[in-house]
C-alpha cells in the first residue's frame, strides 16, 4: 500500500516557480532587444561600410594600362615608340619540389640567365618572383612552347603583357628625348617633361563577383575605357639632326676636346630645328657606357659619369659665350645710337687697354690700330668692345641683357633648364664690366644665345624657344590635333639695328675672322668665340670652349646654328680655326636639304623653273639621264632591267614646270603600282620648309606670293602618288 502511494506521487504535476518563468522572460527580452539593436547598427549605423565592404570584396576591378604615346620628329619619323613585351614571373609554392631543378634549368637557358641565382628564386618562399621583364616575343614563344610540351610541372610559371620603349635610331637626339625607367615613367627630357600627356589614363573593367572571384553577370557591371597616351610631333629634323651629330662628332675629335654641343633655330618661329650633344649615349641602353673604360671607376664615379652623359648641354651647362657675344653688344650700341658701323677711328687698339688697376690684352695679340665698330667685330678686338662697353655703361647693358632673355630661362618644353650666372648689377666695376664687354666672366647657356642672336637674325623679334610642335591624341571614335603656335616674347632691337648687325655679321665671314664659316653659294653671317672659363662665384662649371655662330642666309634667314667645343687640346685652339669649318661644313649639306637654293636670296627664283621633258618610251636608263641633265631628280622603283625597260608614264607629265631638284615619278609597264604618300599641313612654315617637307616625300612645290604659307591647293592629309606638284599661296 505504501509502495503503491510513492509511485502515485511521482506522476503529480509540479508547476515551474514562476521565479524561474520571470527569469527565462526577462532574459529572451534581453536578447531580442540585443539583436534587435544589433540589427540596428549594422543596418542603419554601420550599414554604409559594410555595404561598402561586401561591395570590394564583390567587385573584380581589371585594370587596362594605357600604350604610352609615341614621339616623332617634324616629317613623322618615329623617334620613340612602344612595342608590345611580356613579363615573366613565378609562384614557387606551386612548383613541385621535384620539378624545381628543370624548371629552373629551362628559365635559366630560355632568358641566358645564370642558372644558380635562377634556381633559388625557384626555390625561394616569396608568393611571386619575377624572373624576367620586357621580355620580347620570339623568347616568350619559346617558354609557351616548352610549357604546352611540358604541362604536368609548368604549373606556376606565369607570362604577363607589358610594353617596352624602343629608340629606333639609339643614339640620335638622345639628350632630345631622353628615355624611360623600368615603370615606364620618363626619366630625362622630353620623356620626362611630356610624361603625362604621353602615359595617358588607365581603364577598367568593373564586374562582380563571387568569393571564389569568378565573375557574375550582373547590370552592375561597366567598362571605363583607356586613354592611351598621346603622341608629340618636335619641331627638329632627324635629317639636320644627323647632319650636326655627325659634324660634332668629327670636330670633337679633331680638336681633342672634352665635348661639344651645337643647336639650330629657326629664327621666325623659334622651332628648334636640331640639338646635339657630344658624347652622346645609345637610348635604348641609356645605363652602360661602351666608349671609355669604367672597370676601375668607382660607383659614384659612374654614376656621376652617366649624369654627365645625359645631360643636354645646350640647355643644362652655362658658359661662357666669349666673342660670339660682341654680336649683342653690337646690337645694343647701334639701337643706343651710340656709335655706327663705318665711323673712321672710332676704336683704337695698341695691343692692350689698362681697365682699373689691370692691363687687359686684345684675344688675338694684335694691334690693330684705328677702327670702325664693323673692322672691330670682324678682328674681334677685346680693346675696341671694352672701350664700347664703358660708352655704353652698365644701367644700359643690364636692361637689354634682361630684353634678350639672358636673365630668365627661356621656358623651352624639356627637362634640366639652366639659368645664367652673371654679377649682380650693384657689384659690376670697371674690371667687370671690361670682361662683361668681350663675352667673359659671365655663363648663360647655349639656347639662350641662340636664342638672342635668333632676335637678329628675325628683325629684332625675340621668340621664345620651342621644340615640340603637336600633340596628337587618338581615342575610339576620334582623333585631336593640337598645335604648339610659336611665342614672340618681345621685340628687343629694331629691323634697322637688326639689319646692320646681320651686315656686319656678314662681313665677318666675307673679310673678318670668320671667313671659314663660309659656305659656298651662300650668304652667311657669323661671328666666332673663345673663352677661357674662368669660374664665377657659385658656379660649378670652369671650362675654356671655343664657338662660332651662323645666320643662314644672311639676308633672309632660316636657320641660326651655334656650335660649340669645350675643353679643347690642339696648339691652335680658337673658334676661327675650331669650329667655323665644322658649321660650314653642316651648313653646305642643311641648307640644300631645306630647300634654299644656293644664291643672293636664298629661295627658288624663275630662273630655278624648268619645263618637264618627255621620257616616255624611253629605257629608264635613257629617261634617268635626260632628267638629271634638266636638273631634276627621279624616284623608280622597278627593279627590271634598266638599260632595257622602257618609261610607260611619267609623274608629272611632260611640260610641266618645276624648280630644279624637283622629282618626276617614273613608271613601266611591269611596275606600274603608284606610291602613295600623305600631304603635310604646310600652313606657317616659310617657303623654304615647305619645299623641304614636300621634298622628303618626293612630292614638288610651286608658289604664289611671299612670306609664309597660308593656304595649299591639296589639303593636308591628302593621299597623293609620288612626283604631284602642290601650290602653295605664301602671304
């Protein structure tokens, strides 16, 4: 009965304290209440950056890097341009360690790399390793074809595209250019001043993605499309380039010097129409110097070695301008109207003149007795320009110094611009400005002479120096053309005072020091120079050099070309005997290839025209000769038999009038294809840079008027076959 009871008790219900109910209530309430907060927060409070986050880590960004734009010179031909490489790199993790071995040993073979420091980057613990950049196609062809053989152990082996810079003429107008880093980012010259314009934009491609990153089709998605870079057109000529490089060259050696620079303007427009620098280096191996010994240099003496070598002379190293600089002074005393050019005794030289408490002598140790200012500046006497100078008086020359631009830099588009050294005004006494009046103790640089004698060479207009001439960028549904106008800055001297200035300049080659300027057919203006280099105060260069500068033609001119030795060696070490050959002999082959013809004016005349003769149904051998006899020249691109293949067509036909040194396009039956060329825009240039441009494409020029060219009866970009006459209309 009692067993019976007991059991009965364990069924009776006993209800939950309400204590523990209330408890377990309370406690759900709190927890909702979290979570509802929770929710809250991210929703409302953090909700942006998580979204923001969920977005990134959601989002597949494939970047689409721009072509860098490329770099021609005047005419179109291609200075710098980029070409399509690959970078090769490894995930070593993902390399079996029983493959790294032949792995290594295939890397090593297909980039002639050392094997021991190829393997252990196989076997490094690094994620990724790059074993080679700016590799060219044929070596990636290889690697793609030992991997597709080689499948089960290339896993991890990864090829990238890249681009890589090429210098189709290595070292020519390498100090214009300058050239680009291992990031592609321009490093020297007009590489690294035009550097964002010629890099371009980015673009993208934007898509979502899941966690593993592959992509999901989404609306989302976008694409932002790349801008490549945009391309520069300079103003210098790759063909007057390589005449100055060459004549550089040769003129450095031969005068044992240091190095040498030379530069050509145009003096209308202030386009620089070449620039060189001796020594030079190779732009697509701007790092190693071939031509001098630099086993035994120390590191910071080669890299001080290849600074100097990357340097533009012309623009980066004042000097000092020596006698080329009485052409100034020359200047500033016939606009003062201080004395004239052909004034009986109005200098006299005895050998040496006593300036303050020191006897300066005359540069050639001569006497040179009673002179005018034009018999001065053809004798280059130091005694005659220290006695111009004191007439002139230091207020005045400092205020035309400023007016020539030889205080300020010029503001020309390339890296390294120098700014003259001269004594401060309040510090110029009599010795100084003695010095000051013969072109020493004081360093500007190549460009601002130029530059200044350019203002004489124009008529007294000073143009501020310009070397890149357009900037052509071209995107997916249309191309820009900008033009780069010229700049007068201010005019500085009359057309009169420019005029006698030219006059003496003239007479310096004709009767003066000058006379191996000379070039044959020719009117040239020059003046020489030498320098001893005394260092100024602050001034880091201390270099004797020794110059001649050169207005062509003398009368109308097109081109002012200084060059320049430093350092020179030989027993006979002036700019007379120097450098006025070496002008001479780039002037003799320049201006022929810019279309002046030789003469007293310097352009094509009626007595250049010739009439076309028939050569049709003549062996191109028979037809060759007929029109050289005439004075013109012949582009044939057959290549049969000459002596027995007959003229089909000619182009122009005959009758036609041209001027002498125009070409006639010559077909045959065989070769009958026409060559097609495309016609420059010759809007600005001077008749003489028209006829040059058109010339280099085999194309022939007649003209209607003076002055430069307004308008053309082809349009420019016109496609045209080889030999068609263009008409210009000059205003």
């Amino acid at each position: 009965m009692g067993k019976k009871n007991k059991q009965k008790n364990s069924n009776i219900y006993r209800p939950v304290p309400t204590r523990k109910i209330a408890f377990f209530s309370l406690f759900a309430c709190i927890l909702l209440v979290f979570l509802l907060a929770r929710i809250a927060w991210l929703q409302f409070i953090d909700g942006n950056r998580l979204k923001e986050l969920a977005s990134r880590q959601q989002t597949l960004n494939d970047i689409i890097s721009p072509k860098r734009g490329s770099i021609y010179d005047a005419n179109g031909k291609a200075l710098a341009i980029s070409a399509a490489v690959d970078t090769v790199s490894i995930n070593p993790s993902k390399i079996k360690s029983e493959n790294k071995e032949t792995v290594a040993r295939a890397l090593s073979d297909i980039f002639q790399l050392d094997y021991d420091t190829t393997l252990s980057q196989v076997n490094s613990t690094s994620s990724v390793v790059t074993i080679a950049k700016k590799v060219e196609q044929d070596k990636v062809s290889l690697l793609k074809t030992w991997m597709t053989d080689n499948k089960k152990i290339s896993s991890g082996i990864n090829i990238d595209e890249d681009t890589k810079r090429y210098y189709p003429y290595d070292t020519l107008a390498a100090h214009i250019i300058g050239f680009t880093g291992t990031d592609s980012q321009g490093l020297y010259g007009i590489e690294a001043k035009w550097n964002s314009t010629l890099t371009g934009l980015a673009g993208k491609i934007v898509t979502t993605g899941d966690v593993h990153n592959s992509e999901i089709s989404s609306d989302a998605s976008q694409y932002i499309e790349v801008e490549n870079g945009s391309d520069l057109y300079l103003t210098i000529d790759v063909n007057i380039q390589s005449i100055m490089e060459k004549y550089l060259a040769e003129g450095v050696s031969q005068a044992k010097a240091s190095g040498g620079s030379a530069i050509a303007m145009n003096p209308n427009t202030g386009d620089i129409l070449g620039m060189a620098t001796y020594p030079s280096y190779n732009l697509n191996d701007p790092f190693t110097i071939t031509d001098i010994d630099t086993s035994t240099m120390s590191p910071t003496d080669k890299t001080n070695t290849l600074y100097q070598r990357w340097i533009d002379k012309n623009v980066s190293m004042p000097y000092e301008p020596g006698s080329t600089f009485k052409t100034i002074m020359t200047a500033i005393a016939l606009e003062e109207n201080i004395t004239k050019e052909d004034i009986p005794n109005d200098f006299v030289c005895t050998g040496s003149i006593q300036v303050a408490d020191r006897k300066i002598r005359c540069a050639s140790h001569e006497v040179h007795g009673s002179q005018t200012l034009k018999q001065a500046v053809g004798h280059s006497c130091n005694s005659a320009f220290i006695q111009l100078g004191q007439r002139i008086g230091t207020n005045t020359l400092y205020k035309y110094f400023k007016a020539f631009g030889l205080f300020d830099k010029s503001g020309i588009d390339t890296t390294g611009e120098a700014s003259s050294i001269f004594f401060n005004q309040s510090a110029v006494g009599p010795v100084e400005l003695a010095t000051l009046s013969f072109g020493q103790r004081f360093k500007i640089t190549p460009l601002q002479l130029v530059t200044a004698i350019s203002s004489i060479a124009n008529g007294g207009k000073l143009m501020q120096p310009k070397i890149v001439k357009q900037v052509v960028s071209t995107n997916s549904d249309s191309k820009n053309v900008t033009t780069i106008d010229s700049v007068p800055v201010r005019t500085v001297i009359s057309e009169e005072t420019a005029a006698k200035v030219r006059n003496i300049m003239e007479y310096v080659v004709t009767d003066g020091g000058g006379k191996k300027g000379a070039v044959q057919g020719y009117t040239i203006g020059g003046k020489t120079g030498t320098a001893e280099g005394t260092s100024l105060s602050g001034s880091k260069y201390n270099i004797s050099s020794v110059s001649f500068v050169a207005i062509a033609p003398s009368n109308e001119a097109e081109i002012v070309l200084l060059t320049v030795l430093y350092d020179p060696q030989t027993s006979s070490s002036y700019g007379s005997t120097l450098v006025a050959p070496i002008v001479s002999k780039m002037l003799s082959e320049i201006l022929p290839y810019m279309g002046i013809v030789a003469g007293e004016a310097g352009v094509a005349s009626s007595t250049d025209l010739v009439s076309v003769p028939p050569v049709t149904n003549k062996t191109i051998t028979e037809a060759m000769k007929v029109l050289n006899n005439s004075g013109l020249k012949v582009s044939c691109s057959s290549t049969e038999d000459p002596n027995s293949t007959l003229v089909t067509e000619q182009v122009p036909p005959a009758g036609t009038s041209l001027y002498k040194n125009s070409t006639v396009a010559l077909y045959t039956k065989q070769n009958s294809v026409r060559t097609s060329v495309t016609v420059p825009d010759l809007t600005g240039f001077t008749l003489a840079q028209a006829r040059g441009l058109l010339s280099n494409l085999n194309l022939n020029l007649k003209f209607v008027g003076s002055g430069t060219v307004s308008s053309q009866d082809v349009p420019k970009d016109s496609s045209v076959e080889e030999g068609t006459v263009i008409t210009v209309t000059l205003k």
